[in-house]
C-alpha cells in the first residue's frame, strides 16, 4: 500500500510533467514504468481490480511510447482520473470494489474512445482503436513488454554492425534488436553516414550499423546468443560499461570526455585541446573533425544511461516504520540526557580516565544525534510535487489561468514537520488562486499577462527553513483588512497599527475580506489553519504585499521537532533554554541603566539601541539582582530584541519535552528538557516571547494613556 501511494504520487508528477512538456519521451518512460511496477505489485498481492485496470492504462500508454498517440491534456485528464479511481480501489482493499467502482467501466471506454479517435483501425488494431488480442507490436513498442531490470543490472554498450548481405540471408536485424530491448531498458542510436547517393544505393544491402546500451540483469552470454546466427559474418562488440569508465567530478557526473575517450572514439591530446576553448566539449571535438556527430550522440546516450541508473541505486532505500524513527529519536534523546549528567559527574570528578570516558561518550552521543535526526530528514520537493494538481485542477475550476512553479525541493526538513506542512501550503496556495490570481480579462485590463504566476519555494538558512508562496495577483487592501477587523472588534475605530500588524490579522479565526462564501475560500478558515499549524511547529508566519503587484508569505520553521542546540541560561534559581538559532550575542551589563523611550525599555549597546526583555520581571520571579546581569541579543524577524538574565551557563544539547496540558497554551514556552542534574529548564518560543512582550507594553501604554 506505501509503494503504491508512493507510485500514485510519482505518476501525477510525471503526467503535470508531461502536460507542459508533451514530447519529454523520459517522462513518458517513466509513467509507463510506474504503471508497470503498480501492476505487478498489486496483481502479487491480491489487488487484482488494480492489476487489471492498471493494464489498460499501460496498454494505452505503450501507444505513446511508440508514437501512435501523442500527449493532449485530454489525455493527462483521463489518467489523472484514473490515478484518483485507482486510489479508490487502493482504499477499498484487495478484492473490494470501491464506491461508484462502475467508474473504472467508464474511463476505460474513455481512454478507447481517445484512442479511436486518434488513431483509426488498422492492422492489428480493432474497431475501438486498442491492440487486438495477440497481435504483435514492434519497434518502440515493444519495449514495453521488456522486463525492467532490478537494482543490481548491469550495463553492457553494444555494436552491431552486420554484413552488407544480412538482408540476402532472411534475416531482418531490427528484430535482433528488439530481442534486446526485452531484456531490459535498452537504448539505441542507429549510424546511417554509410548510407550512399540514390545512384548508388541498393536496396538490398544494409548501409546501416547500431550502438545500444542496454541495462538488463541477464549474463553477458545471454546478450550472445541473440546474435548466435550472423555473428560470423557481422562486427559484434559487447563490452560491460558499468564501473569501467572514470570520474573525475566530485559529485561523481560521468564526463562525456572520458567517456569518449573510453569508446576509442577520441584521444586525450583531442579532449584536451577541445577543453582549452570556450565551447561545449562535444560540440569543439565535432567542429575539429575529432569525432562524428553519431559517435558523439552514442556517448551522450550512454552518459544518460550510467547517470541514471546511478541515480536509481542511490535512491535505493529500505522501507521503515516512521514509528521507529520516533522511537530512536526518543532513546537518543534520552541518551543525550545521560550524557549531560555523565558530562556534569566527570566535571566535579579528579579522576582523569572518568573524563576520558565522558569526553567519547559525547563525541559518540553526538553523532548518533547527528546520523538519527538525518534519518528524519526529508527533501522538501516530495510535498511540493502533489500541490501542482491541486493548481492545475483549481485553476481550471476557477476559470483561470496559471503557470505553477517551485524552487528548493532538494531543502531538507524533518519528516514530521513535513507531514504537518500539507494543509497549511494548501490553504495558501488556494488563497492565492482565488482571491489573489485575477481572471484573465482582469489582467488584461490591469495591464498585466494574461495568465498570473504562483511559486513556491523553500531554503534554508542555520537551523530554519523558510517556505515562501508567492503570487503577482492583485494583492492585500490594506483599507479593506482594518474595515473587517474593526467590524470584528480586533481593532479600535481610532486604532493605527503598522502595516505588518495589520496583514498579520487575516490569520485570526473567521477573517476574510471576501464578500462570497465560495466551495473554495470565504469563511476564515484557512489563514487560521495556517496559524496554528505553524505555532505548533514553533514556526512564525511573514506576510509581504503591494496593492496590485502581488503578495507573498513565508513560513518559517525549525528544522528539527526533537532535538535543538539551545544556550542556557539562569535567573535566580530558574533555568531557561534560549534556541541557538537565533542568538546574536551575548553581552554583560556592568551597572549600565536602562534608557526610556516611549514608554519602553532599551539598552545602549555599542551605540545601538536595543529594546529588551528583563525575564525576571517578565516572569515575576522574585528576588535581588545580580550586581553584573547578562543581556543575550536574539534575532527575531529582523529585528534584536535582548533578554537580560543573571547568568549565562553555555551550549546545550537540549532534548525538547512536551509540556503539559495546563501549560500547552502558553505562547512563550515550547517545551521544557532535563538538566544533568535532574533539574527542569523551560524552552523559550522567542517569537511567542516577543510577541507576549509587545502587547504587555501596548495595553501599559494604552492605559497610561487613558488615565
């Protein structure tokens, strides 16, 4: 069931793919390889409705590949259709028949309808435009039937070049080349430069040679027999290429110098002198009469190949349960802790090998942190890939039109804050569809394209990860926002607050500026789904707009929900944990007073003035302070903003605790972890805290104000 959904998932990547870019012959491949694999899996266990189903889909999309049909988006919406039935079926379980299983009767019909239309009935092609039972399919087609080979084939680059007289024996070579191309992937560039002038050509010679790289999991001698009858009267070279050709990339690319060079086909003085000049390699070598366009097409062909299935055994992986990660995740955390009281033992202790014990065991407990939380991590590109049906299938519901776009899927985050972030991106990417993208005659009259543009992108910077949705749409009214938000009492009719502020209200409950509820957006709902999903992850949400250019919000997350580093602090007898991400620096005070400003509290640091947080006050805890305080300088949305506390401890591994429910409300705190010695330190949420703090400060003011 988890590969099927991951196979639905990849489909519908490839087919928004393949509606943009309708001649990609590899994207192709690849929807016919996903459906391969969907079939085989769910005939093995027991899905058999599946199998079936999924046959014909396969069947039609074996048209594709040898060019009887073409891409349409008539084409791309049946399959999607069809995508959304199997997932149906899927639910259903193996042998059930889920609700309205009619539907899979009607898109078959469909797809022969499509196909009939396309294509009218030929040899080997009944009336409904499918292949007849048991008729033979050649050339690309027959790819298709080729079993696709496992992780562990191997990659053999052959050439075969017969005898001018092959035709005179009966023997038609494109049928041994088909042989192959059942054996596994198997790609092929044919050499025509020996064909001669029509005056000279005879029909019955073949002018023509073929090199094929062929990835198969069959022997070598396997690959012989196919050639066990012409092999005496034609040039066969069978050579395994897999491992056998050099890198000298870091990243480990294949260099279609060496690869040239490999082949016989180039000498190193020409690949050097080729390097020398300003062109691509391949192109210089052409022009200098070093290599012929076909050796030079062979070589890339055979880059193509080796990279790719490079690729595919380094994305091999083993399948396991994302509740054993969480409970490896949870026992390194508590080995953490261990660690922080061995750490604390050995530090009160003279014995020298004690320290030399704790010194590994924490250089150990750190990369066991390090290797398990990488395990957690997840590229962000694999929740992206799913929102581009949801804009293709809105847009056209809308009556819209918009080109989708997305940037940083490789930033990786934790799995758990991935499989939160799905509503929120949803919701906002909705927005920016309705409410933000115009029509097109609404552009137009703007003075804008016709069709607008939504991007989603992501990057990382230090333990955060920023999500933007961005989109050229008409905008936030500024005006608009304050007139609903004092019809709904969140502002006073005399109230001016900045225009941050003022966007951020839209991510209260039951805000909207729209005048229609519609099935799309109007009730207030989503902003607040947003809000709070992003809360819990310890995230903080950043909206930037101009009145008719367009808006664009960003979350901003931390990467990891388990384990943070944090710098610990103490007040009196309490401790706190301020994430390091987000520390600047680390100031002591020697007797320097506070300066007000408008009511509120700075520090002059350097000649900058710093508004700061006294956290004792802040947290009423009582007692005398200290004759030299400490100010910790945090970053908060651009902005620094000091915590003054008694004394700074230093760098802590902190092992992040869910509070409890009395507390979980609590804007300020995120958490709380366990000391070495047992003792209790409260996790500091700095957007919360600064938050909390502004509005403590706002009704301070207000009320002085008033008074």
């Amino acid at each position: 069931m988890e590969e099927a959904r991951e196979l639905v998932d990849e489909l519908e990547g490839a087919l928004m793919g393949l509606e943009e870019t309708p001649d990609d012959h590899e994207l192709v491949d690849r929807v016919f390889r996903a459906m391969h694999t969907l079939k085989g899996s769910g005939s093995m266990f027991g899905f058999d409705e599946v199998a079936a189903f999924t046959h014909d889909i396969e069947t039609y999309f074996d048209l594709v590949r040898s060019g009887e049909l073409h891409v349409t988006k008539e084409l791309v919406d049946l399959t999607l259709k069809s995508l959304d039935q199997i997932t149906a079926m899927l639910e259903a379980g193996p042998g059930g028949s889920p609700a309205g299983g009619q539907k899979t009767g009607e898109i078959s019909s469909a797809f022969r309808r499509l196909i009939s239309d396309a294509a009218p009935p030929g040899k080997g092609r009944g009336k409904d435009g499918a292949p007849e039972e048991g008729a033979a399919v050649t050339g690309p087609a027959s790819a298709a039937r080729s079993a696709l080979p496992g992780p562990d084939a191997a990659t053999y680059l052959i050439r075969f070049r017969p005898s001018g007289s092959i035709l005179l024996t009966g023997t038609n070579p494109l049928s041994l080349i088909d042989e192959l191309r059942a054996m596994g992937e198997c790609s092929v560039v044919a050499h025509t430069g020996d064909i001669p002038q029509l005056e000279g050509f005879d029909p019955e010679n073949c002018y023509t040679f073929w090199d094929i790289t062929l990835v198969t999991d069959r022997r070598i001698d396997a690959i012989r027999d196919v050639f066990i009858f012409v092999e005496d009267d034609s040039e066969i070279t069978i050579r395994q290429i897999e491992g056998t050709c050099r890198m000298t990339e870091p990243d480990g690319r294949v260099l279609i110098g060496d690869l040239l060079v490999d082949n016989g086909s180039a000498t190193p003085d020409a690949v050097e002198r080729a390097l020398s000049g300003h062109k691509r390699i391949g192109e210089a070598l052409v022009e200098m009469g070093e290599v012929t366009p076909e050796q030079l097409e062979r070589a890339l062909m055979q880059q193509r190949v080796i990279e790719q299935r490079r690729a595919e055994q380094a994305a091999a992986s083993v399948k396991v349960p994302s509740d054993k990660l969480d409970v490896l995740a949870e026992l390194v955390g508590e080995l953490v802790t261990a660690q922080s009281r061995l750490r604390r033992v050995s530090g009160s202790s003279a014995d020298p090998e004690l320290a030399k014990i704790s010194e590994d065991m924490e250089k150990l407990a750190e990369m066991l942190r390090d290797n398990t939380l990488g395990m957690r991590m997840v590229p962000i590109g694999t929740t992206f890939t799913r929102f581009k049906r949801l804009v293709r299938d809105l847009a056209g519901e809308l009556g819209k039109e918009v080109v989708f776009s997305t940037g940083g899927g490789e930033t990786e985050l934790d799995k758990t804050v991935i499989e939160r972030l799905g509503d929120p991106i949803m919701h906002l990417i909705r927005n920016s569809i309705d409410h933000g993208i115009e029509t097109p005659d609404g552009r137009i009259a703007a003075g804008k394209q016709r069709h607008g543009s939504v991007a989603l992108s992501a990057s990382q910077s230090g333990g955060r990860v920023s999500i933007s949705i961005t989109d050229d749409g008409r905008g936030l009214d500024p005006d608009a926002i304050r007139d609903v938000a004092v019809e709904k009492c969140l502002l006073g009719a005399e109230d001016r607050p900045g225009r941050d502020e003022l966007f951020g209200l839209i991510l209260a409950p039951g805000f909207s500026t729209s005048k229609t509820v519609s099935s799309v957006s109007g009730r207030g709902v989503g902003m607040d789904v947003v809000k709070r999903c992003v809360d819990s992850l310890r995230g903080t949400v950043e909206i930037k707009s101009s009145l008719s250019e367009g808006t664009a919000i960003t979350l901003k997350l931390p990467l990891t929900l388990a384990i943070i580093d944090g710098l610990l602090v103490k007040v009196s007898e309490s401790f706190y944990v301020v994430p390091l991400m987000s520390v600047m620096e680390c100031v002591e005070l020697t007797g320097q007073g506070p300066r007000l400003h408008g009511g509120r509290r700075f520090m002059d640091i350097r000649g900058e003035l710093i508004p700061y947080i006294p956290l004792r006050g802040f947290f009423g805890i009582n007692g005398d302070r200290p004759a030299i305080e400490h100010m910790v300088i945090v970053e908060e949305d651009g902005r620094k903003v000091g915590l003054t506390v008694d004394e700074v401890i230093g760098g802590h591994q902190t092992v992040i605790k869910p509070l409890g429910r009395a507390c979980r409300e609590v804007e300020v705190l995120s958490g709380a972890t366990v000391l070495g010695d047992g003792m209790l330190a409260l996790i500091l949420d700095i957007p919360g805290l600064v938050r909390s703090a502004q509005r403590e400060e706002f009704y301070v003011l207000k009320a002085a104000t008033a008074i």
